[in-house]
C-alpha cells in the first residue's frame, strides 16, 4: 500500500467528479483551487472569424501601447502589481485563461504572456528577491 500526501495538506489533484479541481499557476502563484462562478459572458475570444482574429491582433497592438505608457510604474512598482493581478486570475474565480472545451482565450491570457510587461517588472522583481533573500 502507497499513500501519497502533502504533509497533512489536501492532495493537489482530484480527477473525481464532483471534487475540487487544483491547477498550478506559475512559481509566483503556485498551486490553486479552480473556482468556476463566473456567468454566461466570460470575455472570450475566438478566432473563428475575421473580425475575432482582428480583435485579438488589435488587443495585441493595444497592450505594446499600454506597457510603454505604464512602463515608469511598473519599472518601479511591477513586481506587486503582476503578483496580485495573477493572483486575481488565478484564486479569485476569475474566468479561465484558456478553455478548451469552448474553443476560446481569454483577454488576460495576452496580458499575462506579454514579454514586455513582464520584461518591465523584472527590475523590481530582481531588488524584491534580493530583498528578501531568495536570490
């Protein structure tokens, strides 16, 4: 007999029906509890069509735009920002980044994929680590 735990902890996956689903975020967020109470408008987008894949590339061209005008604060203030913004989508209830099954992305999928705005909080993410001493 082999019993696999997590030093007392509940036990990161379920594959029961009926059982609270787990995901692993990234290493900022790590492990969290899946919480499905958004409604029936999610903020989805499909590329199905034209004009969807037009407003996915037009999101795209919007948030080069808006990482440079925000860049001066998320230079200096980039690390807790981000943190709690994926703390938002990922433990908050907040929709899905990608589903699957609905054949969509989500709009904060390209935001947190970004290379630039993660670029921009790197500074303040690298003086928090050494702050703190973890790097």
């Amino acid at each position: 007999m082999v019993r696999i735990d997590d030093h007392g902890k509940p036990f990161r996956l379920s594959g029961m029906k009926g059982r609270p689903e787990y995901r692993y975020g990234n290493e900022e967020v790590g492990w969290f509890m899946v919480v499905r109470s958004w409604g029936a408008h999610t903020g989805c987008m499909r590329y199905a069509t034209r004009a969807e894949r037009a407003r996915a590339a037009g999101l795209r061209v919007l948030l080069w735009a808006a990482a440079l005008v925000a860049s001066p604060v998320l230079l200096i203030v980039g690390r807790p920002i981000r943190r709690r913004y994926l703390r938002h989508l990922y433990r908050d209830g907040a929709p899905p980044l990608i589903d699957k099954r609905r054949g969509c992305v989500s709009a904060h999928w390209f935001v947190v994929t970004h290379p630039l705005l993660r670029l921009l909080c790197l500074p303040s993410d690298v003086v928090a680590r050494r702050v703190l001493g973890r790097g």
